[in-house]
C-alpha cells in the first residue's frame, strides 16, 4: 500500500543536550496523525517509545534514555509516513556524582552509598570509599571547560573510585595552579595514607587474635575430654556447656549490638516517615495553598497542582489522602464559582472574559461557560441601550432646555456613574472624526435631545457590539481553550456545541439591531412604529419634528454606524434593518426639508423691498432660486447613495410625495408673489410667520417704499412673473434634475401652468386698472356740448376728447416703460385694443353721419390709428 503522508522531519528539540531522563520536547512536520499512528522513537540509538506523548503532528514530549552514544540524531517512525529524518541532533552529558558529604541544591538517593557501607565483603572503613581530597593540600579548581578535558582523555574519568580513573585528568581539573612543593607534600600524604591502610588492617586482625586463641584451645579441650572419657555423659556435659558458652556469647552480641540495632532501626523508620512526608507534603498542603493563590489570583497555579492532585490521589484507596483530596475538591468546586460569578460581571473586557473561560474549561466546570457569558454580554448591551434611552427621555421631560447644559449629554467625557458612564470611559470608538470631535459646547447646547441620544446609543453599541462578536468568533473556532482542553476534547465539543447555537446567537445580533433601530425609530420616527411598541421604544416629547439640519446629521451618525459594523464582518441580512432604517431616514429628511423650504418661501414676501432693477426685477425671484438651490445642497449627502443603499427614490409613493411637495412649494411662492401684489400692506397674511427675535422688523422693508401705487406694484409682481418664467423655474428645474428628482417635467409644467394663470389675473388687472378710465371717458367726450354726428361744422382738427384719451395712453406708457420696457408692447397693445374696440361700439351706435360728421369721425379714427400705428393688432384694427 502506497503512504499517502510524507516521512517524519524533526526540525527541532528543546533542551538540545542534556543528562539521561531528561525531559525534552521535539518540534517538527508529519509526526504522525495519532498516538496510535507513533510506532517508533530514537534518540541517541536508545528507544524512546515507551516515554513519548504524542501531542500534535508537529509536536512530541518524552524523556531520553540511556543512550549508546554521546551524541545523535533523533529519528521519529510512523505508520503513515514511515522511518523518518533529523535535522538536529542531541547531545548526551554525563551527569556529576555527588559525593556523601558533598553540599548539593537538590536531594540524592543514598541507596547506593548505604548499600557499599554495609557490604561485609568489602574490608574498607565507609568513610574511605570517597575521600574527599585523597592529596591532602588544598584544592584549587581549574577553568578548563568539562567538554575540552572530555575530547583529551576520551573514555577516562576524574573519579577516583572509577576503573578509567585519569591522573592527569585530576590533577588539571583540581590543582592546576598548585606549586611543586605542594605536590611533593601531596606525595608525602599519599604514602602515609597508604601506610596507615595496611597498619590498619593488620591491627584490625592482632585486635581478633586473642579470641582466635581462646576459641581454639576451648576446641582442643573439648576434642581431648571426648577423646579421654569417650562416654555419653561426657559427651552430654560438654555439649550442654557448648551450648552454654553460645548463649552466652549470643547475649554478649545482642548486649553489646542492642543499642546499634535500635539506633539503626530508629533511623530507619523515621527516614520512611521523612520519606512519606516528602513525597506527599504536597496533598497535605494543597488545600491551604488554594485558598492563598485563590486570594493571590493565581488562578494558573491552582489549576495545575489540581490537574496534579488529581492524577495522582483521583481514584487513591488510602483514607486520610481521601480526606485531604475531597478538601481538595470542595475547594476546587468554590473557586468554580467564583470564576463562574466573575466571567458574568459586566462590564468586562474581552481578555478576562477569555481568561476565565480558559479557567473554568480547565477545571471541568459543568455546563457551557462560554455561551453563558455570551448570553449575559448580549442582555447586558441589551439592558444599556434601554437605560440609555430612559435617561434621556427623562431628563429631556424633567429638566426642560435645562437639560442642556447638564453633564450627563457630554458624549466626550460622561461623568455618569453608571454602566454607560463607565463604558464611554472604558471604550474605545475607531471611527475616525466621525463624531465631530471638534465641536464646540455651543454646539451641544443647540442640539436636540433626540440627536444626542443617537449619538450616544450607536457610539455605546458600536463600541460593545466588537467585543461581543469576538467572543462569539473565538467560541466557535475553539480559541478560548487551552491545551489541556484540546487533549480533553472538550475544543471538539465546544466547537459541536457553537454549530448547534448559530440559529440562537444570530437571534441575538438581530435582537440587538431590532432594538437599535426601534430605539432610534421611536426618537426620530415614532409614527413608524406598531402600538405595542412605542410604550418601550417611544416615550419621547414631540414637541416640534426635527429640522432637515439635524435628521442629515443623524443619518451621517447612523452611516457611520453601519460602516463600523459592516467592518465587524456581520453578515448583511442581520444589518439589512439599519439599510431600512436609513432609507426610512432619508426620505423623511427629503420631506421634511422641503416643508421648511415651503415655509422659508412663504416667509420671502417680508423681505420684498420694491427695488426695481434695470430689466424691471426686484430681487424676490433670486431669492426664491437661491433658497431652492440652498436647500437641495443640503440634501445633497441625503440623496447620494453610500455602498449597500438604496436610491431614495425607488419607493413610487416617495416619488409622489416628493412631486407634490416641489409643486407645492412652487406654488407657495406664486401665491406669495399674488399676496403681494393685490393686497394693501396691511393685509399682508402674517399669521403663519413665526417672530424671529433676530429680525427687529419684520415688516419695516415693506413700508420702506410707500410711494408705489398698486398699479406700478401689479407691473412689478408681471415683470418677476415673465422672469420667472423664462429662467427661474427653468434652473431650478435643472437642479431637480442634478440632483435625481423624479416627475421634474410634471412639477414645472404643473409650475409654469399656475404662472401663467397668475400672470394672466395680474396682467387683467392692470388693463382693468389703466384702459377702463380711458375707455370710460371715450363716450362722454365724444359727446361734450351737445355734439351731433347729424349737424356739426366743418372739421377743424381732433377734439379734446381724443387728446386727453391719447395723453393718458402715453402716461399708461411711461409708467410701464420706466418699470420694464418689455411689458411694454403686450401693456400697450391690450390697452389700444380697449380704446379701439369701445370706439368701434361708439361709431356703430351712430345712426346716421351728416358729411361734416363723417369727415370728423375719419379724421379721429385715423389720427387715433396713426398715433398708436405701432401698437396695433389685428383686433384692433
């Protein structure tokens, strides 16, 4: 069968030396799949399998054992991949012995030392088995590193009590610096020891000759007694008296070894004691250690030595270990607790959240700790956002405008000791200048209550939201555990677990989003709102709707909002609501601006200042366009569409709307233009004006120019309404266009048709105004002193009565030249048209013309026809 994996590769080893059972971690590529897939571990030469742990395909703990070789490379063989390869290598140091009476930082077995002590074969004292300093001067050791005298006396050793034992290896090592007649007093030591050895011995046997002796005649006695006597009775006294010189010496051992033997005994038991102590002082001291390291916050420490205490008295039989370990445990279950209480705290950041989680995992704790602090971090921003809107609905109705100037609104530095004081404090908002960090408190003072809680509810959410999805991130991907819990499995169960609990934690992102956007929807739009709702999302004092101003800042707010959560990687059906809610935003801002705009229009006719310019305009119609174009410009960020919106136009009733509210506004400025063209000064409607304490006299621009009769003022309100026509309303139709208003062709003709309505009324009014005099006087004058068509004298020239008709047509004139020479000609020919045509009825009422009174009445007609030859229109002639 082919290997589908490639061979093992060990590219690294921590520590790279060191003595036999050292404890070493080895790094490297394709260490097998499994514990079961290891089938092979060598390091140095010496099988290491027995100690390896297989942790990960890159990663294996063991202990070196007693190697053939100094040094080696470590070759890792698994199923899959088959003999594998090193890198690096390994090197084997031999470890230092310590001798009895030698100083030494770690505790040493004395096993071996105990067992030469009391080994009867060996002739020697104990205490000469390691003299400490055979040469008897004083040691003086060298600087020559271990591995340099290692490579120069391959296979020897500085041990004296060794078989490879080195001279010159001990003589460099330790008296490297010694003077020559210091060695020679070294030699001089050497042969008295040497001779103090063999005086020793020998003394050791004179000490014993003498019981020798006694022992040796006592048998020759007893051999000639049996031989004299050769009887049972002999036989049987001499053994009974053997037998009694055995005892004797038997007691004598036993008096003279009692004390030893107790001594030896006494040792014995109280090093096991020691030895039971040692080694189990850390079960015995582990409860206390606990509580202190609980106190310390240490928690890493105590989950260690419990994962310690459990492995080694989990399933222990002895009592009193049983005992200590369930003290053990109750306290263990009490930091569990503990932990438990504070992972739910809030506010808390993500780290100890993390932390904690890390800790309870470790430590077994039952249940899901994770999607605990999840579900308690989504109610706790939850619960702020509605604490958030309550603070400010209740200090908008408790304090007034006082409010204002309150710390509480400081979105910069809030002083509020509460959860969201804290967390404006604690939080950090990327955002860029998105708040306007620049503003001035003058700013605050003039915003609304409901600006400044959005401000604060999206900055409190977009702050918290981060953390939250984070934590949700790191739960599902297995990042808040340790190693101990992936060898535990408890990361696979976790991750099985978070799969179950999408559907819940996309829930809970929705709830989040549905109650942001119902919360800024019940400060800015209660009226979109279902019933039910407004009682927990509402509450607010409507007093007056925001101004267009404001609602293009929040939406600006609202945007901003949007990005930071988009950046999160939220998918974008959860933040589809917010899309919705700024498109809901933007059309109001689009209505409501125009309202003001109308209202702003219909405020214009107080500013007419009768100024007539060359072409006979005053500045009304500038106004008009520029207050049209200042608004539109306003609406500009409101109408352009960020990524991910909709035009704000889609929606067929906002087209209407929209349509509707332009031709109103059109409208709104043509009856102003009506107003104030036909009504005296002091009819002027001023009702739906609302006092500006900024203007001291409304109305003092109207009075200004009393002079103007109502007729020039008709001439005036014609000449705007002809400009009007041919450029104003033909430019701000352009800028409905640029700017993506739909139905532009419907509101200018819609426009242009009550123009012309009203330039048509104004224009008959004028006639009315000026021609009915003038026709007026026509019959009377015709008819002065009892003038008859029948019997009149021979004409001498026009009479008066013409005269004066033409005089007050050429004032007529002059009076709508000096306003605007282009109203002239349509002026002039309507009012030649009345005189002609109330002639015309005049000559036809004739019944008869005598030939004086028919040259009379050509010589008027044609006179009258020649002096307006330039006025004339079909009708009229």
């Amino acid at each position: 069968m082919s290997r589908t994996r490639q061979p093992p590769l060990v590219t690294g080893i921590s520590p790279n030396e060191g003595i036999s059972w050292t404890k070493v971690t080895i790094r490297g590529e394709n260490l097998g799949t499994g514990p079961t897939d290891l089938i092979g571990l060598t390091i140095c030469g010496h099988n290491c399998l027995l100690t390896a742990e297989w942790m990960s395909a890159s990663k294996i703990v063991c202990r070196v054992g007693q190697a053939k070789n100094d040094k080696g490379d470590i070759i890792v063989t698994t199923k899959s991949g088959g003999k594998g390869t090193s890198t690096v290598s390994f090197k084997l140091l031999k470890p230092e012995k310590i001798g009895i009476l030698d100083q030494s930082a770690v505790w040493v077995d004395e096993m071996n030392y105990y067992d030469m002590r009391t080994d009867r074969n060996k002739g020697i004292p104990p205490l000469s088995l390691r003299p400490a300093n055979p040469l008897g001067i004083e040691i003086d050791k060298g600087r020559f590193p271990q591995k340099d005298l290692e490579a120069l006396f391959p296979g020897m050793s500085a041990d004296f009590t060794s078989e490879n034992f080195s001279a010159a290896w001990y003589l460099i090592e330790n008296h490297s610096t010694t003077s020559f007649d210091q060695l020679k007093t070294a030699v001089v030591n050497l042969k008295k020891q040497a001779n103090k050895k063999n005086e020793g011995s020998l003394a050791y046997v004179k000490g014993g000759l003498s019981t020798f002796f006694e022992a040796q005649d006592a048998l020759s006695a007893i051999h000639q007694k049996l031989e004299a006597d050769g009887t049972e009775k002999v036989e049987g006294s001499m053994t009974q008296k053997l037998e009694n010189v055995l005892n004797r010496a038997s007691n004598t051992a036993d008096t003279l070894f009692q004390e030893v033997l107790g001594r030896k005994d006494k040792a014995d038991s109280t090093r096991n004691a020691l030895n039971v102590l040692q080694r189990f002082k850390f079960l015995f001291n582990l409860p206390l250690n606990i509580e202190r390291n609980i106190q310390k916050g240490d928690y890493d420490v105590v989950i260690n030595d419990y994962e310690k205490a459990k492995s080694l008295f989990g399933k222990t039989e002895v009592q009193v270990f049983k005992k200590y370990y369930a003290e053990v445990e109750t306290r263990i279950e009490a930091l569990r607790e503990l932990l438990l209480d504070k992972l739910l705290e809030t506010p808390s950041t993500l780290h100890d959240q993390k932390r904690y989680i890390r800790y309870l995992s470790d430590l077994h704790a039952p249940g899901d700790p994770a999607w605990q602090c999840i579900g308690a971090q989504h109610q706790w921003i939850l619960q702020l956002m509605h604490n958030c809107k309550e603070s400010y609905v209740k200090e908008q109705k408790g304090k007034g405008n006082a409010l204002l100037h309150s710390p509480m609104l400081d979105l910069d530095g809030d002083v509020r000791p509460s959860p969201i004081g804290h967390l404006s404090q604690t939080a950090s908002l990327k955002r860029g200048s998105s708040f306007q960090s620049g503003r001035d408190d003058a700013w605050r003072h003039k915003a609304p209550q409901q600006v400044l809680f959005v401000e604060k509810l999206t900055k409190l959410v977009v702050s918290q939201l981060p953390n939250f999805w984070k934590l949700w991130i790191s739960y599902v991907n297995g990042s808040l555990f340790s190693e101990t819990a992936e060898k535990s499995g408890q990361m696979e169960r976790s991750k099985k677990n978070a799969r179950q609990r999408q559907n819940d934690f996309k829930k809970m992102i929705q709830e989040v989003m549905h109650s942001l956007v119902k919360l800024i929807r019940g400060a800015l739009l209660p009226f979109t709102l279902r019933e039910g709702e407004s009682r927990q999302y509402g509450g607010w004092e409507m007093k007056s709707e925001l101004s267009g101003q404001w609602l293009t800042h929040v939406i600006q707010t609202v945007r901003l909002s949007s990005e930071s959560l988009t950046a999160l990687e939220i998918p974008n059906d959860m933040l589809q609501i917010i899309q919705d809610l700024i498109l809901d935003l933007r059309v109001r801002c689009i209505i409501v601006t125009l309202q003001h705009t109308a209202e702003d229009i219909k405020r214009l006719a107080e500013k007419e200042d009768w100024i007539v310019d060359n072409e006979g305009l005053t500045s009304l119609p500038s106004q008009f366009e520029q207050c049209i174009i200042h608004s539109l410009q306003s609406l500009k960020t409101v109408l352009d569409c960020k990524p991910g919106e909709a035009s704000v136009f889609q929606q067929q009733k906002t087209q209407e709307d929209v349509c509707q509210l332009s031709i109103g506004i059109m409208q709104v400025f043509i009856d102003c233009l009506e107003q104030l063209s036909t009504k005296p000064d002091g009819d002027i409607d001023t009702a739906h004006l609302s006092v500006d304490v900024s203007s001291p006299d409304l109305f003092g621009s109207i009075h200004e120019d009393s002079s103007l009769s109502s007729e020039q003022r008709l001439l005036i309100a014609l000449s705007n309404c002809r400009y009007l026509e041919r450029h104003t309303f033909l430019n701000i139709a352009e800028h409905f266009e640029k700017h993506g208003f739909q139905g532009v062709e419907k509101i200018t003709q819609a426009s242009m048709e009550s123009l012309k309505d009203l330039d048509q009324r104004l224009f008959e009014m004028y006639i009315e105004f000026k021609a009915d005099p003038i026709v007026g006087s026509l019959e009377p004058g015709i008819y002065a002193g009892y003038f008859d068509w029948k019997d009149c004298l021979v004409p001498a020239g026009v009479r008066n009565y013409l005269k004066e008709a033409l005089v007050n047509i050429i004032a007529v004139h002059a009076e709508v030249f000096t306003i605007s020479k282009d109203l002239v000609p349509r002026v002039m020919s309507r009012v030649v048209e009345a005189v002609s045509e109330e002639l015309s009825r005049l000559m036809q009422c004739v019944s008869f013309f005598s030939k004086n009174g028919a040259l009379q009445a050509r010589l008027e007609i044609c006179a009258l026809r020649d002096a307006v030859a330039i006025y004339l229109t079909p009708e009229s002639k």
